[in-house]
C-alpha cells in the first residue's frame, strides 16, 4: 500500500508529504485547476525531491509528446491521465495510470484496452467520495482517490483493498496548500492498515 498525495505546489508542502511518509507525489498540469503549477515553476524545486519517490504529473486531454517533453524535462516517473484519452493517447517511456470519474453506470471494463500500470478510481468530482462496491479489484493495480480524508480512509482500503491511495483536497488549508498535520494523520492512518 503506498499513499500519494496530490495537487503540490511548493516545496515545503512537498518536503513534508515525504517526512510523513508519502511514497509517490502529484504535480497538476492543467491550467484550470486551482492546484495548477507551471512545469518551470516546478522545474525549479523538483530536483529536491528523493529519487525513491514517485513523481507523478496530472494531465487531462493532453498529448503524448508534450506529456513525454515534461517527463523528461522534470524527471516524472508516472503519468496520470485524467481526461477522455483513448489507448492512442497513452504516452511512452514512463509507467501510466488512468483515471477514471466513478458515477452511475461505470463498467470498468471500459478501461481494458488502455496499456497502463494502474486504475485509479476517483469519485464523480473533487472532493467527493463514491460507492466502493464499484472498485472491487481485478487483474489491475487498483488506486483508489475522490474524497477521502482521514475520518474514511481506513473503511476505504478496508473494503476495496486497493494498491494505493490518493488524497489532495480533503488535507488541505486551502487549494494548492497542504495542513501538513491533517496530511500527517491521513498518511499514519494508511501505513497502519
């Protein structure tokens, strides 16, 4: 089980994820998001950052190559696709996982044809949690994110028994800013399951 904590913005944000024990980092790439970095801004900090800690940049709808530019530009190790990619749209060189809006009527075997690590399952907008029922694991390493916060993370991995978890807006002071003492309680609340 790792935790991956998204939506950083800073480095001291970022600094204190990992001395709470967070494996894997988010970085958002798009523009209309209040949790939106720009990769120069990160450029400049993410050399900071422990090699043995997963980097994962958040695209929607973007394409490979300029997916691919900024992998190598900042040193990401994952990408995670939030949009309506089609398997084309996967890029190369980097581990991928697709995200996926749980809602009414999701069939995750809609997901099958995309060549990726990991499904992560997020609720149907930020913030919001959805029916975990509909995450039963299957043949893919499941992520599982969309509201969770430290009151129902245990019940989720609990239920689920997902590879990973992802929390960003529910341990925040304010979009793009972490309260490092609620990020700190969620990642202990994960590493004890």
């Amino acid at each position: 089980m790792f935790v991956k904590i998204c939506g950083l913005t800073n480095l001291e944000d970022a600094r204190a994820a990992i001395d709470a024990g967070a494996q894997a980092l988010g970085f958002i790439f798009v523009r209309t998001s209040p949790r939106f970095i720009e990769p120069d801004a990160l450029a400049a900090w993410i050399q900071h950052i422990p090699e043995h800690i997963w980097k994962a940049g958040v695209f929607v709808n973007e394409s490979p190559a300029r997916i691919e530019r900024l992998a190598e530009m900042l040193g990401l190790d994952v990408a995670q696709l939030h949009g309506q990619e089609t398997p084309a749209d996967v890029p190369r060189g980097l581990r991928v996982w697709k995200a996926a809006r749980v809602t009414e009527g999701f069939d995750p075997a809609s997901l099958n044809p995309f060549d990726i690590e990991a499904l992560l399952l997020d609720g149907p907008a930020s913030g919001v949690t959805f029916d975990w029922s509909m995450a039963m694991p299957g043949t893919r390493k499941l992520i599982l994110a969309g509201g969770l916060d430290c009151d129902n993370v245990r019940e989720a991995i609990e239920r689920v028994r997902p590879w990973g978890v992802d929390v960003c807006s529910r341990i925040e002071s304010s979009p793009g800013r972490k309260d490092h003492a609620a990020m700190r309680r969620f990642i202990q609340t994960v590493l004890s399951c």
